[in-house]
C-alpha cells in the first residue's frame, strides 16, 4: 500500500463515522457555534417562539438529507426523542408543524449560509492545497429533475423537445467550488429552458465570489471572449477546454509560437452583441484580448496564463485535469423532486456539505491528510448520499 493511503483511509473511516454520528443537535451546534452565530442571526427571519423556530427546522433539515430515512416524520421523531431525552416536554410526532416550519425558511438565508460557510472553509485551507500558493475554483453545471407538476412545470419547463406530459421538468445548476477543501463557494438554479437559462448567464452571477488571484478551471462551455475578458479585468487567470467553434479554428502556424503546438492568439471582440449585455457593457469590452492556446492530452486548451515559462503546459494539463473533482461533486445531483421547495432542498443539500466539512475541519483529529482525501469515498463531501435520499423520499415529504 502506498504510503499516503494508510492515513487517507484511516481519515475516511473517521469521517464516516462522525457523519453517522450526526444528528439535529450536531447540526444545531454548528450554526450555534462562534463562528456561525452573528451571521445566522442576522439572517433569521422574524419569527415567534414556536415548537420549531428557524435554526432548530434548519438544523432538523439538515440531518433529514443526511439520513438514511430522509423523511419527515423520521426528522420530527427524532427531535421528539430528543426532547424527552433532555427533559422537556414532549410534543406531538404530527410532521405537520415541521413540514410548515421548512417552508417558512426563506431560500435566501440557507444560500447566503451556504455562501458564507464555504468562504469560511476556503479561507482556513493549508495553503499546501492550492496549486502554485494559489486558490483554484472548480466551475460545472448538473441538472436535476423534478416531479411533473404544473407548478414545477411553469418554474422549471421540461425540454421543449419533449411532448407535453412525456418529460419531467429540469432545473439547472452552476457551482463554485473550492479544489483545495472541495467547499463550495457559491451555486445559483435556474430552468434548463427560456432566455438566461444556459450555463454561462448562471456563471455570470457568480462572478463576484471569485477574488483577486484566483484560478478558475472549467470545461468548453465557458471560454467566450467576454468571459475571459471579465476574468482578466478581475485578475483572475482561467484554464479551460476550447470550446468547440473555436477549437476547429486554431492554427497553431499563426500568432507568436511559444513551443509545440503552443501559442498566444489576439482574439477579436464579436461585432454582434450578445442578449445579455447591454449597449454599455459592449461598448467598454476590450476590442481585442491577448490570449493563449496550446495542445495537451488531445485536448485544444485556452489561458489566460500567457508566460510560457512560468506556467509550462504540462503543469497547466495536470492543473486542469483536476477540475474532474467537480464532476464527482456534482454527477448524483440528477435525481427527482417534487413540490415547491425544490429549490430550497438543493440548497440545503449544499450547505448540508459544507456544515459537514467545517465540522471535520475542526474535529480533534485535525484537517484532512491532504486535498484528495475527502474524495477517496467518503460519504461526507460527495451528493452520493444526497442524491439516494432525494429519490427514495416519498412525495409528501417535499411539502
């Protein structure tokens, strides 16, 4: 056995058993604790003091999705076991208080959560896990399906090349995510169909989560001309697969040769303006951008790392074949749901994630070994465990 795999499934181990060990009070804890409390407080809605006031449903939600059963009613015995455990009073295992406190938790409190815990993880990473003492982002998409509701329907429309009644409606996702702690820094949901729907108008919104000096890795669907040229105005250098009408164009005869099948290209700016932009924002585009493509792994690639020898391609194909993390991220997040709380459950999904990864950030067996160790199969990071729950619970509990 090679050497760093001794200690990375002893690591593994460890994490899934703490994961089996979390409950609602573990999840309560967390937000309670003094890194999360000011910012959950300030984000609370106006309540009264109920059986269920919003931390203890959001801490009960939480443990929901983590757990085998995944149920409601699962959810409130659990908290009715508790109560009786600790000597209060014990409340009636109805779901029906439950099912109405979760849906009177607002959307943008679990996102912004999820938000702000992922900056925290980020920040605390050993800077050992970025490439070149850089943070690297991980940007993908993933899709997931819903029960064929019409209310479901008229927010996420199934694919208009399906008959009426013959498809499911699909909602689509873009996630930000850290390769160094696998947190995620920022997601934004949208429909698979209709104007703004497409990966590029959901990455566009979550541009400002991105920092000075950072590395963004992504794959063909998002090097345009204005991308790279908003990634470049923020500072942030970018490493993507060419995208397809681009890469049956390069020529590697033309621009200034850097090596191999290895050169810088000046792109010029589109003369039609797209959609989403406005008459401004296209007018004080650059009228041309410095760029550089190379050849690596059979792939055509694109950069704005333009310094051949502080960036060597080889490095650049390691660094960018990396970005696969995100792909097991994401890939189970295609499951069915029902009910209007979709949006809100994928969101919960994800800060459920990176309550996970703080927990075990600070558990007394310290960070992981190293970057890859969350992703050798432990249940903890990965949306395996979410995506089984999602499709194995029942509808009523989506109320």
């Amino acid at each position: 056995m090679h050497a760093t795999h001794r200690p990375a499934l002893e690591q593994q181990k460890q994490i899934q058993r703490r994961t089996d060990e979390t409950d609602s009070y573990a999840f309560f804890n967390v937000l309670t604790s003094a890194r999360l409390f000011d910012a959950v407080e300030e984000l609370l809605p106006e309540h009264r003091e109920r059986l269920f006031p919003p931390t203890e449903t959001l801490s009960m939600f939480l443990a929901q999705v983590l757990s085998a059963d995944g149920s409601c009613q699962q959810a409130v015995d659990a908290a009715v076991i508790k109560r009786i455990f600790g000597g209060l009073p014990r409340c009636a295992a109805s779901t029906s208080a439950y099912c109405q406190a979760r849906g009177r938790l607002p959307t943008e409190m679990i996102s912004e959560l999820a938000r702000q815990v992922g900056s925290m993880i980020g920040a605390g990473a050993p800077r050992w896990w970025h490439s070149w003492n850089r943070p690297v982002r991980l940007v993908d998409g993933a899709t997931a399906t819903m029960a064929d509701t019409a209310e479901n329907q008229a927010v996420y429309p199934q694919p208009s090349s399906q008959k009426p009644g013959l498809g499911f409606p699909i909602c689509r996702m873009v996630t930000l995510i850290c390769l160094g702690s696998g947190a995620l820094l920022a997601a934004a949901i949208g429909p698979c169909e209709g104007k703004g729907s497409d990966e590029q108008t959901l990455l566009r919104s979550l541009l400002d989560a991105l920092e000075v000096d950072d590395i963004l890795l992504g794959d063909a669907f998002y090097p345009t001309y204005f991308l790279l040229c908003e990634l470049v105005q923020r500072r942030v250098d970018g490493v993507f697969q060419q995208y397809g009408a681009r890469k049956r164009s390069t020529d590697f005869k033309t621009g200034e040769r850097l090596g191999a099948r290895d050169h810088l290209v000046v792109l010029e700016k589109p003369s039609r303006r797209p959609e989403w932009m406005t008459p401004q924002e296209y007018a004080q585009a650059p009228a041309t951008l410095k760029v550089r493509e190379f050849a690596a792994g059979g792939k055509i690639m694109v950069t704005t790392f333009l310094d051949a020898k502080a960036a060597p391609k080889k490095k650049l194909k390691v660094l960018h074949q990396r970005r696969w993390n995100v792909e097991l991220d994401l890939r189970n997040i295609k499951t069915t749901g029902a009910g209007r709380g979709v949006q809100k459950r994928l969101i919960n999904d994800l800060l459920r994630m990176g309550l996970d990864r703080m927990e075990h950030q600070d558990s007394p067996e310290g960070p992981p070994f190293r970057t890859q160790t969350h992703r050798l199969g432990a249940r903890v990071p990965s949306l395996d465990n979410v995506a089984e729950v999602l499709a194995t619970s029942e509808a009523e509990d989506w109320r």
